[in-house]
C-alpha cells in the first residue's frame, strides 16, 4: 500500500536555507523550493527579488504523515527561524523573505493559528508569521534547488545555513533522517 503523504508550505527566509532544514527530517518525501503568496504568474528569482511581485521564497513539504506530525514540522519551522522579525531575516531583507505559512487545509490553518497563539505567550515580541491559504506555488529555479547539500563551503551556507542546521541536530536530532555520531557533531563534519 502506498503511503499516504501530504504538503505544507513554509516560507521562513532565504529557501535555501528552509530547504536544508526541512530536507534532513525523517518522514520528509520531499522539498521543493519555490515562490508563493504574490500575483505575478510563473515569476522569476531576479523579479521576487525586487519585492515587488509579493511572493515569498518558500518550501513546498511533501511528507509523511504517519512519520512526522504536521505540528513537529510547525516545531521545527518556528525553531529555525525569526518568526517575530518582519520581512526579514538576519540580512535578507524583503517581503519575499517574510515568515508565513501557506495552509492546505483547514485543519493545517487551525494548527498553525494554535501554535502562533501558544508562542505568543512564551515569547518577549509577538509572532509576526502570515498564515494564508496556499494560491498557486510556483518551483524555482534549478540552481536553486539542493542549493546548500552542492554549495556546502560557500560564505553563505557556512555563515547562515550552519547555524540553523547545528539548532536542528541539537534540538530535534531524534527527527533527524540518518542519525549518527556525525550529525551530532554538526553538518560541516558530514560532508554537507
């Protein structure tokens, strides 16, 4: 019997970084890089970056989910990135890089709008994360795609993408696929 999988959408920054996150959880099918959330049809990296057509950089989650829980990947999501930072995160800048979740379902919109009012209450600043229904999500571009598993040495990935994927190992290294010694010493010891 096939297994019965579904999708989430999440944009919390640069997808680059999103997708590394995301792509490592056991019970992830498959991430996608992608913009959502704006109104210019089939839309081009150079023209998101503009700020202009209202998309925002995200990752369409193709998961499992009788391996992981759509709240785990709500966990994992508010855990690896700013979400009281408003267009914005670290120095990407923009509304393409703003915090938002873009729901399937009614029962992912509910979750969501639970999990920002919960963390609400725990953290100093208000959440800021959009949470709107899914319009069309448009794949991005090829270079893109699997961006820090091929560019692992750049400034960047080093800098930027590390830090939340050490974050990931340290705080949910049990949702980790492929656990060893060697994640838990942190990516630049795996290759990757």
């Amino acid at each position: 019997m096939e297994p019965r999988t579904e999708i989430a959408v999440f944009a919390g920054g640069c997808f680059w970084c999103t997708e590394a996150v995301f792509s490592r959880l056991k019970g992830v099918v498959s991430v996608v890089p992608g913009y959502t959330g704006g109104s210019l049809p089939n839309p081009r990296y150079e023209q998101v970056c503009t700020g202009r057509t209202g998309h925002a950089e995200s990752v369409r989650v193709e998961f499992d989910p009788a391996e992981i829980s759509y709240r785990d990947l709500l966990s994992v999501f508010f855990a690896t990135h700013d979400p009281t930072s408003l267009n914005r995160q670290g120095a990407d800048v923009g509304t393409e890089y703003r915090s938002a979740i873009f729901y399937t379902s009614d029962e992912q919109r509910k979750a969501a709008e639970a999990f920002i009012k919960e963390l609400d209450t725990q953290l100093p600043q208000r959440v800021v994360t959009e949470v709107s229904p899914l319009g069309e999500f448009y794949e991005a571009e090829d270079y893109h795609h699997q961006y820090y598993d091929r560019n692992s040495f750049a400034p960047y990935c080093q800098f930027v993408i590390e830090p939340k994927l050490r974050k990931l190992y340290k705080n949910f290294g049990e949702m980790v696929a492929g656990r060893s010694k060697a994640v838990e010493d942190g990516p630049s010891k795996i290759g990757g």
